[in-house]
C-alpha cells in the first residue's frame, strides 16, 4: 500500500485558502455573503434578513459562522470564506478517520485525499455556498457513530449528535437522513438488529433536538407569530414546517413550488466534472460493490463494509427524486464515494485485483490529466491571455506531471496521477482564471470603488441593473437602492448605477450625467462559449456606468 505523506493535506489547506484571493461570486454565495454581513453588523443571530427583508431558504448555520468570522475579520473575502474552507478541512479528517475504522490508516488518507482532491471541492472554495458547510457537519457525524459503535465511548454519541444538529441547522433534514441512510443500509444488509433500534439514539435525537431550540425559536418569532407576513407571493407561512418538511421533502412531494425539471440522471452527469478525476475510478467501484452485494445475495459478513456505497446510494436517490436540484446538491455524499474509490485502490494495490482494470484505468488518468492541462494552456493563451510568469509556473507543473508519470518506484500510480493533475490545474483556476473572471462582475467592481471613496447609500441608486447585484451589497457594505423604472429619487451629486437602457432613459429626461465607472459585465457563474472566447467575448457581455448626476 502507497504511503500518504502528511505536507500533501498542508498543500491542500493552502491552496484552499489561496481561493480568498478571489471576490465573492454572484448569485448564491454572494446573497449569503451579504446576509451574514448584515447579521454581524445588527448582531441579531436569531433572525435572518437579505437587505433589510425576511429571508425564508437556507437555514442559520452558514450566515452565523460567517457572520461570527466577519466580526473577527471584517466583511471581506477571507470573513467569509474562512468557516467554509476549515470545514472542509474537517471533512477530510472525519473522512480518514471514517475510512481508516473501515479499513486502514492508508485507506483512509488515500479516501481523504481523493475528497480533497476533487473539482467540486475545488470549486467550493472559491465559490461558497452551504453545501460545503454541509459535508463537513454530514461526514463528520457519520463519523463520529461508527466511532461510537466501534469504541462504546459516550463522548462520540454527543460528538455525532452535534454534528448531525449543525448539519441540519446548514441545509436541513438531509444531516440526520445521510447518517440514517449510511449506518441503516449496513445494519441491514449484514443483519445486526440490534444496532438499528439501540435506545442510546433516543439521547441522541434528546442532544439535537435542544441544539435545534434557537435556530426553532427565531423562525417561530420571525414568521409563526406573524402568519400575515408575504413571503414569495404568500401569506399563512410556517417557519417552522418550512424547514423541517416543505424546503426538503416538498420538493418530492410538490408542496415547494420550485421545479426546474430535473431527472434522476441529472446528479450523476453533473458529477462528469464535479467528481473529477475521480469520477472515472467511482463508477466501476459502484458497479463492482453492487455487483458483488448481488452475488453474496444481499447479505454482508462483519467484514465487509455497505456504509459508503449504501450512503451514497440513499443520498442520491433523496437528491434526485426533488423536482428542483442543482449540481452542488449531491457533494454532501461526495465522502461516501471517495470512500468506494479508496476501497478500490486498496483492491488494486494492497491485495492485487483487477490488474486488467487498474490498468485501463490508469492510462484514462493519464488521458484526462493531459486534457485538462492543455485545457489550463488554453487559458492561459486564449480565455484571458497571461503574461510571460504564468507559462512558466505551467511549464514547471508540467515538469511535476511528467515526473510523476515517469516515476517507476512510485506506489498506486492512479492515486498520484489523478491528486497531482487536479492539484495544479487548480492552482491556475483558482489564481488566474477565477481572479481575472471577477473583474467582470459589476457588483464587486463597483462595490469596492463606492467603500473605498465611502459614499454613502442614501447618494446611490441602482437603475434598470439586469444583473444580480448581491456582490454590490456586500462589497460596498451597505445596502443600495434598487429601481427598475419609472421616479428616479435622485439629486445633484448622487450616484446612479445603470446600463445602456437605463443610461438612454435618463438622457432623455434630461438628466446631466458624469462618467465615473464604466466598463464590461457578465453573470460570471453563468460561463458560456461566446464569453470563454475572448474574440467572440463582447457579445456575451454588456456595459455598465456608473454615473454622478450634475
């Protein structure tokens, strides 16, 4: 079996928190990056407010973390990425640890550095959301169970009760079905009873249950108590039905009325590039553990482990039966599957099986690894065109791979080809093409410019903006003032934030305007191939002014 030397997990911390440098992404992580300034600066942690209105989707957990960090640090890009970035550090420790009870020490790093080392980790970081947050409550208390179970210490239970209440206190019921999901499918298929109807679980539900009473109280004040409030077009609004039943399971049911008209197959195309390069060693690991369950007719010895693949199965199957999903959903499960890979390089290279598979699998490795660094030139040459230094930190990391692939003295050779290549190439996404990608977002460009020259909010006025502007929010630190037609509330030396219909609006009113910002915007979570080509980019793109009134 391959060592897993410790300083690869340290260059992973570091490259995740090189991902501070890039500004804060419209839509998602934006609206949340905002949320949580706004709560540091009125310190009302019970109740949530998106620009001064109620905020009915994501639970608290995110935007206290944030907002805690935000008071420490200041509303920046590091405020409010730092709690994100250490809990995805936690969840690849929880995944060794969960790993190495299921196997080995070496199964476990390996499982730690496959989570670590896949793209849609990669892209959390940069671009943050709850879901990452998420993971690091779910693994850990998944965890921190087979722990318990393991070592009969109290402890772990409290330790996997907390955990599992600060996942649902991120995204939802979804923290105490993945553990139920991963644990209930092993119990089950190996025939231990006894571990399934254990009356130490009801301590558990007891110690989530009392974490649950702020976060309960606050939507109980927020929206229980004034079922007269419109939320998203409706008055008679539960708080509290809303998270515990209508945002999860309404998706299934009906009763949330969000649907994009995804299918059961939409999760698993999107982990194409998510689960990248490791989605290649997943799908016959799946296949060979479902297989194999089948032969051994449903029923597991002691020694065997259904936790990951069952797991993983459940959570995919919970994700994908909503009739609203989006890419991010299934990372939650993404332990599970680096689990399964794991289990399959240990079969490779600790016990000598499948010599014909890893084999096949090591050249598609070298394959892919070769697309995606042409893919980083291409960046480099064409996307957003780079100076003399950047082709040669590429030329250095392609020395690095080549090494790699030369190497014969090196052990598990797919691990070390797949960690090494996703590695480098995102040390160039991250730094280059995500931080040249910001200077497109109107809101962080404007917003920054408004804080520095520290205009106030009540001389600034948004007019006909098509594009989110939650970053502009945030990086201004105040909220602005939003109008899309008609009274213009605005007076000599006020600012007017606008495009090309606004601005021809104006004009003919009458308005005497002086250009102070101007420049190109596009929805940067939104690429397309006409803005990837720099040649074709002014179509995707329109222009922005920020004017002052004369």
């Amino acid at each position: 079996m391959p060592r897993i030397p410790f300083w690869i997990f340290i260059v992973l911390a570091v490259l995740y928190f090189s991902a501070v440098r890039v500004d804060i992404m419209d839509i998602d992580a934006s609206q949340y990056a905002e949320i949580s300034r706004e709560m540091a600066q009125t310190k009302d942690y019970l109740h949530i407010y998106d620009r001064g209105n109620n905020y009915l989707d994501k639970p608290p957990m995110l935007f206290w973390l944030s907002a805690a960090s935000i008071q420490c640090f200041g509303a920046t890009n590091f405020g409010y990425k730092l709690p994100s970035i250490l809990l995805a550090l936690l969840a690849l420790f929880a995944t060794y640890r969960l790993a190495k009870l299921l196997y080995d020490e070496e199964t476990g790093r390996m499982a730690a550095l496959i989570l670590g080392c896949c793209q849609g980790v990669f892209l959390m970081t940069n671009d943050v959301r709850c879901d990452l947050v998420l993971m690091g409550w779910t693994i850990t208390g998944v965890w921190l169970l087979k722990e318990w179970l393991v070592n009969k210490r109290i402890v772990y239970l409290i330790g996997a009760s907390i955990a599992i209440a600060f996942g649902m206190m991120t995204k939802g019921p979804i923290a105490l079905l993945a553990p139920a999901f991963a644990l209930g499918s092993d119990f089950i298929l190996k025939r231990q009873w006894r571990n399934i109807f254990k009356p130490a679980y009801l301590l558990l539900l007891i110690v989530v249950a009392l974490i649950l009473i702020p976060m309960s109280i606050g939507l109980y004040q927020q929206y229980d108590l004034h079922t007269n409030k419109w939320i998203d077009g409706k008055t008679g609004i539960s708080g509290l039905k809303f998270f515990f039943w209508t945002q999860s399971f309404g998706r299934i049911t009906g009763e949330n009325s969000w649907n994009n008209g995804a299918d059961l197959s939409f999760q698993l195309v999107n982990m194409l590039w998510s689960f990248l390069p490791w989605i290649f060693l997943f799908l016959p690991a799946l296949f060979i553990n479902i297989q194999s369950l089948v032969r051994q007719r449903f029923r597991l010895s002691n020694e065997q482990e259904w936790l990951s693949t069952g797991g993983f199965l459940l959570c995919y199957l919970a994700v994908g039966m909503s009739k609203y999903q989006l890419p991010h959903y299934i990372f939650v499960a993404f332990p599970f599957a680096a689990i399964m890979c794991a289990q399959l390089l240990r079969d490779f290279y600790a016990l000598g099986k499948y010599p014909k598979l890893e084999r096949v699998l090591r050249i598609t490795m070298i394959v892919a690894g070769n697309l995606l660094f042409t893919g980083v030139l291409l960046i480099l040459m064409f996307v957003f065109p780079a100076n003399i230094v950047w082709f040669i930190l590429w030329g250095l990391s392609l020395t690095i791979w080549l090494l790699v692939l030369r190497n014969k003295q090196l052990k598990a050779k797919i691990l070390w080809i797949g960690a090494v290549v996703i590695i480098l190439v995102n040390f160039f996404l991250t730094n280059h093409f995500y931080f040249q990608l910001m200077q497109y977002q109107v809101g962080t460009v404007v917003g920054k410019y408004i804080h520095a020259q520290q205009i106030p909010a009540d001389r600034i006025i948004t007019y006909r903006m098509h594009d989110p502007l939650n970053s502009l929010h945030f990086n201004a630190q105040q909220v602005i003032r939003i109008f899309e037609n008609g009274y213009v509330p605005s007076q000599k030396g006020d600012y007017i934030l606008t495009q090309e219909d606004g601005l021809k609006d104006l004009q003919s009113r009458g308005f005497r305007l002086s250009m102070v910002l101007k420049g190109d915007m596009f929805k940067v979570s939104e690429l397309t191939g006409d803005f990837i080509n720099i040649h074709n980019r002014s179509k995707a793109t329109s222009v922005y002014y920020f004017l002052k009134v004369e």
